[in-house]
C-alpha cells in the first residue's frame, strides 16, 4: 500500500483517548504519541480551559467532580462511535465499596469493547491478587507500560500478556517545545541547578538524605529548586521549614507548561522517591519520563537502577555522599550525545502497533 493510502487509513480510525485520574501532562504526550490516528480527548473542563493541549485537539469535557464509575458509563455509551479506545488509568483508582463496583463495571465494559482498548498500566501490584483484574488484561487489544522493567514484571508476577504487552513511557523526547535546545541551561548565578521533580510529600519522597548534605552540596556550588506542588501537610511543613533556604520554593502549585519551563531552566534532575512506595516492584515512575521529556540526565535512589534501558542519563545514589557524587558526575557528562533520547520519541507506539 503506498505511504499516502496508509495514512489515510490512519487517519480513518477514530481514536478516543482519556485518563480517568487526569494525568494531564501524560495525556498531552499521549495525544502526540497516538497522532497518527484521529484522536477525540475526554478530559475535566478545568484541564481543557488552561490551554496546554495541542492545538485542533478535539474535547468531550466532563465535569471535574465525575467519579470514575460516571465516566465508565459514559464510556459504555461513546465507545460505539469509535475504532479504538485508549485508556491512560483506570482500574487502580478507586476505594473502599465503590471500587469493587468501578472494578466489576470495567469488567463488564471490557468484555464487550475490550477488542478496542489499548490500556496503560500504571500499577502492576493493583492486579497481583485480584482476579477480575487479571481477567480484564484478557478482553484488551494492547497492555502498555511505562519500561521494560515493568512490563517484565507484570508478565512474570501478574499475568503473561504475551504479544499483548507493549512499551509506551510515561512521556517523550520530542513533545516540550524547546527541549531540544535545552540541554545544559545556565542559571547565571555559576550554580550547578538540580530540580526535585514530583510533588514535595514525605509519604512518597525521602528527604533524609538531601538534608544530611544540603551545606556540602551548597559548598560544592549546588543549588535545589522544588519542581512540582507543595501538599501542604504538617509533616511537609516541618521537612520544608528544616530545609530552610536550601531548596528554593518558587510556588505552591504550577501550570504543566510551569512546570517544563522549571525543568528546562534545570541543570539536572533529582527523584527522592521513597523505597515503601513501590516503585521497585512493577509500579511504574515519572521521574525517567520528566527527564525524558526534557532531555536532562536524572539522579535517582539505588533502588532504581535495574532499570537499564534508561541508563544514558541516569544516576543513582544510596547515601548523602554518594549524592553528591552524582550530580558532580552527571553535571560533568552531561554535554554527552543527545541521541542518548532518540529512543524515546513519540513514535515509539506508532513503530510497535502498526508498522
């Protein structure tokens, strides 16, 4: 078939894509991954007011307030119109009663339109013991997951889901406008910046360690800026007032363009995820995707390191000393080859579903 019939037919297939908890940055990157197709987006009407989508991004907007069983139906009634579904979360969210029901109702909806779901699994321990969700995987086209690590662990704890199993990433390489120049971003001051990404919250990051070596690091002309929300906590305000100034606050809470134009202005980037928050046991993290998505080398506790595929930007740490190590070393190698990213562009899904 000649280049121009296929993509028409591509263009043919109405895609629906949607999150139910509204991970907004990862449904815009979502939107370019799955382009080729023609795409309509469900999102909360406060997401499509801030203007950050792509523009001609076609909208059914739903009311913030939904539950996510509400927006199952609705899905049940929509999903006729459309040759493909894509579904970035689903069946991890949810508590208590009403996620028995929210569970047992995307059974119910996968088994009839299951055919047309590519799904993303953010969560492998949600189905580790839970049968109806390991049945669920059955019903849909395509399971994605955000490495190899990943997907390997769910296809060996959780469920083989064979040919099936795909790789998506949480975002890419060639979506942020201007990640491509900024590799190495000069903050004036002579400064190495290093960028706390994800929201500052004790339940999921482990600050004992940056507070250990906060004055060697400040010696070593390292500075710390907060890239995501403060969750105002008492027990985050504590951590935040022990840190004093030497992790600078800009805001509260941000914008997603905010919040790339903080990690473009970063020299590096820096995960304290905590070990109790699964993220070594097939519980996918973003923090690969925000360097990724910006072309920044990562530090990262060492807990993280098998997961080789992103070891081109990737460092890691196991105490306050080594730490420090590592972003003198990262900062150091960071000038290296961008093609060290081109493996993680958008066209990533294209290349594994249709070509």
């Amino acid at each position: 078939m000649a280049e121009s019939n296929w993509e028409s037919v591509l263009e043919g297939n109405k895609v629906l894509l949607m999150d139910f908890d509204n991970h907004h940055k990862q449904m815009i990157h979502a939107i370019r991954a799955w382009s080729f197709f023609s795409i309509d987006v469900i999102s909360s009407c406060s997401n499509i007011k801030n203007n950050s989508y792509p523009k001609g991004t076609n909208f059914i907007g739903l009311n913030d307030k939904f539950y996510p069983v509400m927006k199952l139906l609705i899905l049940f009634w929509i999903t006729f119109k459309y040759n493909k579904v894509v579904v970035l979360t689903a069946p991890e969210l949810g508590g208590g009663f009403f996620k028995s029901i929210y569970r047992f109702v995307w059974l119910m909806y996968l088994f009839l339109f299951g055919h047309k779901v590519s799904l993303y699994v953010k969560n492998s321990h949600a189905y580790l013991d839970h049968a109806s969700l390991k049945l669920s995987i059955r019903f849909v086209e395509y399971v994605f997951f955000e490495s190899e690590s990943q997907k390997n662990f769910f296809n060996f704890h959780v469920l083989d889901a064979g040919s099936k199993s795909k790789i998506s990433y949480v975002y890419y390489a060639d979506v942020v406008e201007g990640g491509e120049e900024s590799q190495k971003s000069p903050n004036g001051n002579g400064k190495i910046r290093v960028g706390l990404i994800g929201q500052f919250d004790t339940k999921r990051r482990d600050y004992s360690i940056l507070l250990d070596t906060v004055d060697e690091c400040d010696r070593a002309g390292v500075e710390f800026i907060q890239i995501g929300r403060f969750v105002n906590t008492a027990e985050n305000r504590e951590v935040r007032k022990v840190l004093g100034g030497s992790v600078k606050f800009l805001k509260e809470d941000y914008t997603v363009s905010e919040l790339d134009d903080m990690l473009m202005t970063c020299d590096l980037l820096l995960s304290l995820n905590n070990t109790n928050t699964g993220y070594d046991k097939g519980k996918g993290t973003a923090a690969y995707g925000e360097a990724i998505s910006v072309r920044k080398s990562v530090i990262l506790p060492r807990f993280l390191d098998f997961n080789e595929e992103f070891s081109g930007f990737s460092y890691y740490y196991a105490d306050s000393e080594s730490l420090l190590q590592a972003i003198l070393m990262a900062n150091k190698e960071c000038e290296h080859d961008r093609g060290r990213f081109s493996n993680f562009e958008s066209s990533i899904i294209k290349d594994q579903i249709v070509l």
